[in-house]
C-alpha cells in the first residue's frame, strides 16, 4: 500500500505539448482574473503585417478597439464614438477621423443606424475590408514561414553546410 507521500504514474504524467485547451494556457499566462472580463480573438497576421498595411499605431488601436466588440461574425461591431474615445484617450472628434482615414484606406466601412422614434444611434462598423486585405496578404507571409521553417529543419540535421554566398564580380 503507497504511502500518502508517494505520487502515481497518473500524477506526475504530463498533458502532451500543445495539448492543453487553448483559454486555460491564456488563464495561466495572464490570470484567471484578468480573463474573466474577456478577451478579443486577432489574428497575428493583423500586428505583422501592420506596416504593410500602412496603419499608424493609432489607426491600429482603432481597429483592435473595434475588434475588441465584434463578439459574433454574424453581428457587425456597432461601439459608440464616445466610448471608443475614452477607451484611447482621444477625442470624439479625432476617433471619427482616424475611423473615417480607415474607411478610405478600405479597412472598415460605417453603417448608419437609425432607432424607431430615436432616430440616429451608433454606427455599425463593417471589418470585412480588413479582413480581406489580411485574407490577400496571407500567401507572402505563409510562404516567408514555410522557407524559415525549412531552413530551420535543414540547420538541424547532421553534416549541414551552409551555402556559399557569392561575392560579385
């Protein structure tokens, strides 16, 4: 019979890499506590390819605010001006420029709401510009990570030589 200090094979077995459900590891990296009041899901390809995309960091913010309300891809995001403002530390009228340089860049598109006997509310904001343009992005930067991947495989293996780089002429 074991003795309480004792653990079992159960006990000291490790979840397989990569493994684990994909909320906990983040409840680990950043705390229960801290999830619990939500997160937004983007994809990395929108930081890597934000030069490319020529986003200023503000223009950025912007969009991962907008992100950070679009909860169901049936449903557009639809914040008002004011809480986007507090949120970046701007102004209302500097969120409605920077949302209207995003419009024009083809990143998002405004919807115009109207409330029966209220009339305009907040608008909504269409994503799918952004969406598309990371959608058409996405070979150059999966090609770029295969190659370093291959390289990175090739690296590894025994008897590897570098290749020689030419010198011109």
């Amino acid at each position: 019979m074991p003795d309480k200090d004792s653990t079992t094979e159960q006990e000291i077995t490790l979840p397989a890499a990569g493994k684990k459900k994909s909320s906990r590891a983040s409840a680990e990296r950043w705390g229960d506590k801290v999830m619990e009041l939500g997160f937004c899901i983007l994809p990395s390809l929108v930081f890597r390819a934000q030069r490319r995309l020529g986003l200023s960091p503000i223009q950025l913010a912007v969009l991962l605010q907008l992100a950070d309300f679009w909860w169901d891809a049936a449903r557009k995001p639809f914040p008002k001006k004011s809480d986007l403002a507090e949120r970046l530390n701007l102004s209302e009228r500097q969120v409605q420029r920077h949302i209207a340089d995003l419009e024009l860049a083809g990143y998002v598109r405004r919807i115009e709401r109207f409330a029966k006997h209220r009339g305009k509310i907040s608008n909504e904001y269409d994503l799918s510009g952004l969406v598309e343009k990371l959608q058409a992005l996405e070979p150059e930067f999966r090609q770029v990570a295969d190659e370093n991947k291959a390289r990175k495989r090739a690296v590894a293996k025994p008897g590897y030589k570098p290749p020689v780089a030419e010198t011109p002429a």
